[in-house]
C-alpha cells in the first residue's frame, strides 16, 4: 500500500516547496466521506521523541506524524500522530516504515509478567495531539475540532468512508475536563468496552462492524482529522494489518516476557 505523504513541515522550517495549500487540499479529501484516497496519511514517518502516549515505556520511535502551522492565520502549530505497538509483553509489532503496521491475532491480558485484569488484543493504538502558540498569543486544544476514528472491519479499508468508523470527539473530552490543555495523548486497545458501546456525547462506535474480533485477519484503519471553524486544518491516518502470530515469534516474544519479569523480580 502506498503513503499520501505531503509537504513535509517541521517545527522552524518552511515547507519544501512552499505550497502550504497542498497539505490542506490533501487533509480535506480525508475529511470528505466518499472520496478515495489511500492511507495511511503523514508528513513524515519516524521518532517522535516527546511522545509518551500517556504511559511508560511506549516505543515512539516508529510514529506516522503529521504537523501545520500558520493555518489562515492561526497563531496555533498543532502536531498529530498515530503508531500501534505491543500491548505490555506481548510481541513487538513490524511496520513497513510507511505507515502500516503488522500485528499477531489474538488476545491475552498483557502476555507472560502482565499484572493486568484486562483482556486486550494484543496491540495498541496510540495517538499524540499538541498544540503550541507560535506567537505570544494563547492557543488550546479546545479551539479545534478534534476527532479520532477506528475501524472494527479487517475487510474494508474505511478511510474511504469515515461514517462508518468509530469517533472519540477528543473536543467534547477537553471541554469537559481540561478547555486548556495544549496535549492529548493516550494508549487504547480495540477490545475495550467502551469503544464498543460508545459513550454518549464523546465516543461514537462503528456502524459497518459493531464488535472487534481480535482474531479476525485484515486491516484496520485509524485517523485523527483536526478542523477549525468548519475548515480542515491537519490530518493523519494508519493502518495495522493483523496477521497470524508464528509459533517461533511468540515463544521469543514469551522468553523474552519472563525474562524481564524475573530480571523485575530481582531488582
């Protein structure tokens, strides 16, 4: 599959070929159901240093990136990515450096040393969304319309069509806990409840598949768009293809569990 990579823009620096509305006609045509444009979608594919996804020790060295500044004169940069990794002691995942990534099928509660109750797939899906003030002005989260979609279809690529995939109105969560936060960034599991059964007012669920099957092989697609008085200012979008876990790759990835266990045990 191939990436929609745009003009690359990093924090200080121009865009390469100073086409600015060439990122912004490219975030429309995610924004816009119907139309077809292939995932996944970023500026650049690498490290993003700064992101913790909300946890410890969450590789983020492998992140679908996306970034705009200066939108229609907005003082706010705001930077979006997405990656997907293992969850806790399970298998790392692989990608292809250019957006998709590679899972086991499965499910578990975290893999051999996992102290967790709660049964995941055995992958995650992270996001990180910044916003900075490139002027003395004050800028926040809450000023944007923020959404993330994910995808419960292992056979239909729904970046295609966003109607049909889940919503978590990152918004409406700032609005009604911190207006003025400036960074949103967490680490979800597609087997969890809530994504399921949604939650009025901020999490949507799918309508093309109301339930994930974590055995179930395929794709599944995941985007953050960002839009600002009803204009598309950024987006960012990923693909995880979940494949059959090899016998030998899961009995690594188990030694390499209990030996981190027992090395915890000691220390």
């Amino acid at each position: 599959m191939c990436a929609a990579t745009r003009t690359l823009t990093l924090r200080g620096h121009s865009p390469v070929n100073g086409m600015n509305f060439l990122r912004t006609a490219a975030a429309a045509a995610v924004l816009t159901p119907g139309l077809a444009f292939a995932a996944p979608v970023f500026d650049y594919f690498g490290s993003l240093s700064e992101a913790t996804f909300g946890g410890t020790d969450i590789p983020n060295d492998e992140v679908s990136v996306a970034q705009q500044f200066s939108f229609l004169g907005d003082p706010g940069e705001i930077t979006i990515a997405l990656s997907a990794t293992q969850r806790f002691f399970n298998p790392a995942l692989t990608n292809d450096g250019l957006g998709t990534y590679f899972a086991g099928a499965g499910s578990n509660f975290g893999g051999p040393g996992s102290t967790s109750t709660t049964e995941g797939s055995l992958w995650n899906f992270n996001y990180f969304i910044r916003v900075e003030s490139l002027t003395a002005a004050t800028v926040k989260l809450s000023d944007y319309q923020i959404d993330l979609y994910y995808d419960f279809d292992p056979a239909t690529n729904d970046l295609n069509d966003l109607t049909g995939m889940g919503k978590i109105d990152i918004t409406a969560g700032l609005l009604g806990a911190a207006s003025t936060s400036t960074l949103e960034e967490g680490s979800q599991n597609l087997l969890f409840g809530f994504l399921e059964t949604g939650v009025p007012g901020l999490v949507t669920p799918p309508t093309s598949v109301t339930s994930f099957d974590p055995n179930a092989l395929g794709e599944y697609t995941f985007a953050i768009t960002v839009s600002k008085a009803g204009f598309p200012v950024e987006s960012v979008a990923m693909d995880v293809q979940v494949v059959p876990v090899p016998a030998a790759a899961w009995l690594f990835g188990s030694a390499l569990g209990l030996l981190a266990w027992v090395r915890r045990r000691s220390n």
